[in-house]
C-alpha cells in the first residue's frame, strides 16, 4: 500500500496534476466573473439598440425556425472576453526574450 500512494505522490508531481486543479479552479471563477461582466455590464450597455430591449430573449424567427441571437450574441462576447484575457495572461508570462540585431 505504501508503494502503491508513493506511485500516486508521484503521478502528481511528475504530471503537475495538482497545478492543473488549481489552474481549473480559477479559470471557472474567471469564466463566473466575466459572464456577471458581459450579462450586467456590457449587454446592459448594447440593450437599447437591441429591437424589443430585451437582448436575452431576442429571437430571429424564419418561418418555423426561430434563431436566438442574443443569448449567443451574449455568448460570443462572453468568448471575446475570456480569449482577450488569456492571451494577456499568456503574453505577459511566457514573454520571449528579444534577440539583439548583430
């Protein structure tokens, strides 16, 4: 048994299992707070140009087929945000050194 929970100490450290949790946990507290950004914020600010001003529930309807373009209009920004914040985050630890011009 104590082979068996030193292989698995090990697992953990060999495969950083144990920043990868951490890492999830704060990226589904970061998608939390940028969702409550776009949903309170940001759409808030686009709704009066929304026709009916009710941008959760505006709908494209063909006939039959009915589109809900601003729960994903909601979305893509929601995308948009989190992308941005990412790439910012990447950017600024994983910086490459600049090589000098000879």
């Amino acid at each position: 048994m104590k082979q068996f929970i030193a292989e698995f100490k090990e697992f953990l450290k060999e495969y950083k299992i144990v920043g990868l949790a951490i890492a999830f946990i704060i990226g589904v507290a970061a998608t939390t707070l940028i969702k409550s950004l776009v949903d309170n914020v940001v759409m808030p600010l686009i709704t009066p140009f929304i026709p009916g001003g009710a941008w959760q529930s505006a709908v494209w309807t063909f006939g039959s087929v009915v589109i809900g373009w601003g729960a994903f209009l909601g979305a893509v920004i929601n995308f948009v945000i989190i992308a941005l914040v990412v790439f910012i985050i990447a950017k600024y630890f994983f910086k490459e050194e600049k090589v000098g011009k000879k």
